[in-house]
C-alpha cells in the first residue's frame, strides 16, 4: 500500500515545505522555461521492506505509511539516513521529525498578521450628482480602468428601451475591463461604438451620467492601493432625478 494523498498533505503541511534536517526548501519555482521542480522525499523512519533501513518485524504493516512515520527530506538527507542507519535511528529521527514540525509551526506564529483586505470610501471623493456623458470618447475615458461599477437606470421602461439601456450598460463594462489591453486603435473604435450607443439612446430621449469616485484597497500585503469605481446611470430624460444642462 502507498502513502495516501492525505498523509502526504499532511506531511508537507506540517513540515512547511522545508527539509527536517537542513530546513532547505523543497520546491523550487518554475523558470521561464520549465516547470516547478519537487526536491523534497517522503521518507520512512521504519521501512516497509524486509531489508529495508531501519526496518523491524514486530512494526505494525499498517503504520509503515502513517504520517507518525514519515518524515520529510531533500534527497541528499533522504539517502545520508539510509545509507547510515546506526546514526539516523528511529528515535533520532522521531525526535528530527517532532523538533523540525515545532519549528515550523513556531516560525508561522512569528508572522505578523496580514490586515484582511478591504475597500474604503472617502467621503469628499463621493458624487453628488453625475454629469451627463454627451460622447462615446468621454465615456469610454471614465470607465477605463474602472475596477468596480455603481449602475441604475429608470425604472418605467419599455422592453425595447430597456434592451438599449442594458446592452449599453453591459458594454461600458466590457470596455473598461478590456482598456488596458487595447491599442490606441482598438480604444478609438470602442469610442466610437459608444458613441453610437449614446445617439441611440438619446432617440429614445434616454440619457447617460457617470462620474468615477476614487475609493482606496487597503490591508493584504501590498498596503494602500487606487480602487477607481466608475458611477453610471442611464435614465429618462423625464425622470424626476434628471437634470441634463441642455
């Protein structure tokens, strides 16, 4: 029988991915070229095998791949234990194997505790009021980079107002995921597509109003980071929350 999944995990969670004896890590990253390279062992304090190191008939056959036998190694520690079994007893290495996992779990305490993340608004930064978007250019400008959206409409819609009202709504969204990805030409003909979403819209004397409010990302690992949300709401000229200047 193997060594189960579980107690494998086990294994590697509990030693930290480090070597018990020389504490070296056990995997190394991939390069640019080649996958991730595993140098770590699950190696046996007592062997299952007849003549194996350490091995011993009156072991219980079902404990050879329990987790309290097992410890982990690199492979140069992994073969020095085998090759010198009368230094590298069961004891001495029971006693590696609990020291080196009191180890690990001590240096993880030592760890400061990471801030959890979270978003904060700034007051002075919320809009009062949206402008209204008169241009595909101005709209597609606002919303690159948006990392969150705050949308509405009119509530008193006809199937086919709403229809234009959601596709332009869902667009705007697509756009501003896209933007950083886009060549100049590619920012240009979304523009220009919004533009001519907007002009639809306007027949149906639909008007949109946006505006980004500048929120902050804060706790995780990487400090205080711009968290840009973009404002957007698409409504009837009629609405009594409407006010376009024209």
């Amino acid at each position: 029988m193997s060594i189960s999944d579980k107690n494998r995990k086990i294994l590697w969670g509990k030693s930290g991915n480090k070597c018990a004896i020389c504490k070296h890590t056990l995997v190394f990253d991939s390069t640019q070229n080649d996958n991730e390279s595993v140098v770590g062992e699950e190696c046996h304090i007592i062997s299952g095998a007849n003549k194996g190191p350490r091995s011993n008939s009156d072991f219980p056959r079902e404990k050879i791949n329990d987790v309290t036998n097992l410890i982990l190694l690199c492979r140069i520690h992994h073969k020095q234990i085998d090759d010198q079994v009368e230094t590298y007893t069961p004891e001495l290495l029971r006693t590696i194997k609990d020291n080196h996992e009191k180890w690990v779990e001590d240096k993880l305490k030592d760890q400061p505790e990471i801030p959890r993340v979270r978003i904060k608004r700034i007051k002075e930064e919320i809009p009062d009021k949206l402008p209204v978007i008169n241009s595909g250019k101005e709209m597609f400008n606002l919303a690159a980079g948006a990392c969150a959206f705050y949308n509405d409409y009119s509530d008193e819609l006809t199937d086919e107002e709403l229809d234009a009202v959601s596709s332009f709504i869902q667009n705007v969204k697509d756009w501003a995921e896209l933007a950083q990805e886009m060549e100049p030409i590619q920012r240009i003909n979304a523009s220009r597509d919004l533009d001519k979403e907007i002009k639809a819209l306007r027949q149906f004397n639909i008007f949109a109003f946006a505006a980004v409010e500048k929120q902050k990302m804060v706790g995780g690992i990487g400090g205080e980071s711009s968290f840009p949300v973009l404002h957007l709401s698409v409504n009837k000229a009629n609405d009594s929350n409407v006010v376009t200047g024209e």
